[in-house]
C-alpha cells in the first residue's frame, strides 16, 4: 500500500491524541491531581506495554502543553483550510 508521500502528498501529515478534559472553572488544585494520578497509570510500564499492543505510543503532557498543541493544531487546520478553499457552510 502506497504512503500518502508517495501519493503524491509529502506534507501531509496527521496526528490523533486522547486526552481527558475537567468542566470549566475545575478547580486548579484538581486538575494537577488529575493530571499527577493519570500521568503515573499511563507512564507505567505495563500500561504503556498494553497501549502498545494496541498500537498507541503513550505520551504524557501538562494541561498548559495541551491547551498550546491545540492552540497550534487550531491555527494550522484553520489556515490548510483556507487554503484548499474549504467554507462553512
């Protein structure tokens, strides 16, 4: 099966991630509990070993790392967009 590269797209390129979200005004104290206790089951040796059974690399991050990917991620699919004439509708 050919790549997308070989396609004839050498810049495409796209990533999916999961992450775990808090409702709004979430206490900060409670997101960096979350944070800390997820963190420590993902980076455990067995559970990143199952992950990659299922063919999912284990990244961890911080909530302030998060909110810049998106950010970034927004701004980059906005402009793809715009560039290959895609409208809301």
């Amino acid at each position: 099966m050919p790549t997308v590269a070989d396609l004839g797209y050498p810049r495409l390129a796209s990533e999916g991630f999961y992450s775990f979200y808090a409702p709004a005004r979430t206490p900060a104290a409670t997101i960096d509990m979350l944070n800390r206790e997820i963190r420590a089951v993902i980076e455990a040796p067995e559970m990143k070993q199952k992950l990659l059974g299922l063919g999912q690399e284990a990244q961890t991050s911080t909530p302030a790392k998060l909110r810049d990917y998106q950010n970034k991620a927004i701004v980059a699919f906005t402009a793809s967009m715009k560039a290959a004439g895609v409208e809301l509708e």
